[in-house]
C-alpha cells in the first residue's frame, strides 16, 4: 500500500513492510529518474517480504509518485526527503541499499547516521556523479549552453532516464560532493559494479573504495554487467550480498 509522508510541502510516497523485530531493516534509495517501482527495489520488496524482513522504498520529490517538480530536485533536497524517511519511517540497524544516485545519496546517509546504518551496499554507486560524470565531461560550448538555457539532456543515457539534467542540479550538488577527502564511515561497505557500465565506469567502485577510510570494503565486479544490473543473477548476486548482513538467507 503507498503512503505519503508530509515533506515540507511535499507528500513522499513511501511503501514500507514490517518485519521481525531481530534483523535488520533495508532501505532503498533508486537513482537519478527513477522511483520505488524499479525492477530492484520491487526485488528487494518482494524477497523481504518473503523472509520478513522490514523493508522502505520512496519516491524523492519531484519523482514518481511523490508531489512536486522534478526540475526543482538537488542532491541536498532529495537527501533531505532521504533523512526524512530513514528517521522517521525506520528503526533500529538498516542495511541501505543505494543505487546509482541513491548511492551518493546512502553513503551521505552513513555518515550522517552512523549508529543506524549497519552496512552500506551500493549498485552502480555513483557519488559526485553531477561534476564528475557529467560536468567534466561537457565541452565549453555545451556548459555555456547549459548556463544560457538552465537544463540539458544527456541523449541515450539511461542515467537520467529522460529527464533534465539542470544546472541548479550541478551547481547545488557541489556542497555535497564527498570523493574530495577521506569519507568517515564506521559501517561494511560493498559495492556491485558491472563492468559493460556505460554511465559509471567501473574504476568508479575502486574511488569509492578507496575513499572510505576503514577497511571492511569489499568491491565485487560483473564482467558483463550494464549499469543497471537488473538481470536475474544481478539481483540474486543482490541479495546474496544483502542477506550476508541478516539473520536469513
């Protein structure tokens, strides 16, 4: 059943399952465009549901089924909704699962809730995705262009879904970006990284890691994984990680 939580005039959709009180939650955070429908967090739903394990996924503002203008969302607005939802729809440990965008948005939630947060498994993670990813990757002529009409879209990408890159976007994410300085996380980290990733090259996982100033990180590559890893043996490589955390398997 899809509920809204009251966001600063906004309602985030929200759909969250109750398991048993001795193993750990699980929160998904989706990507860039993407909402709580994915073919992964309908995965992770249906599988916590079959072990009884408590289980949230939301929609960010401005996406899905949540209220407000996509145009409008920042990497510190959409981690604003994510605070939200982890305080007050969650309790105890949770294992966060974050996808793409919805990594950067979980590694920001692991430093910022540190005793909650038990591990931090991230697909495709993609922190710092806005400069390094993409503004970097734009010629003069394209930023002028992204200044002069505020938005862009990244053709045949599947990062952005069809949707607008912004120059609010990018500019505001600048205040969040963390793969600048050592990233102080108490919690296991593992990152699933394919190595066909059009969006997120794989080098990627190995800058998380080695960001991540402890040392229970573990990076594990698919040689013929896209960016999405939404195959079967994706998401049961998926779940084998998550349930490595829980008292079920």
């Amino acid at each position: 059943m899809i509920e809204f939580l009251s966001m600063q005039g906004n309602g985030l959709a929200y759909q969250r399952q109750i398991g048993i009180d001795e193993c750990p939650g699980i929160i998904f955070l989706s990507g860039f465009a993407s909402d709580m429908e994915g073919t992964k967090a309908v995965f992770l739903s249906e599988r916590c549901a079959t072990h009884s394990v408590s289980f949230v996924r939301f929609d960010y503002r401005g996406c899905g089924r949540s209220s407000g203008q996509f145009t409008d969302g920042t990497i510190g607005a959409w981690f604003e909704d994510t605070l939200a939802v982890f305080d007050q729809l969650t309790q105890g440990p949770q294992i966060v699962v974050g996808s793409s965008m919805g990594g950067w948005l979980g590694l920001l939630l692991a430093k910022a809730r540190p005793e909650r947060v038990k591990t931090f498994i991230g697909v495709a993670a993609a922190p710092d995705f806005t400069e390094d990813l993409v503004w970097d990757q734009l010629t003069a002529l394209q930023r002028e262009a992204l200044r002069r009409k505020g938005e862009f879209y990244k053709d045949g990408s599947p990062l952005d879904q069809g949707k607008p890159l912004t120059l609010k976007l990018i500019e505001e994410a600048r205040a969040h970006l963390i793969l600048r300085h050592p990233l102080p996380l108490s919690c296991p980290v593992r990152l699933l990284q394919g190595m066909l990733d059009q969006e997120v090259p794989w080098q990627y996982a190995a800058r998380i890691a080695a960001h991540v100033s402890q040392d229970d990180v573990r990076m594990t590559l698919i040689k013929d994984g896209d960016h999405r890893l939404s195959r079967a043996e994706d998401l049961e490589l998926l779940w084998q990680t998550v349930s490595a955390f829980l008292s079920v398997q």
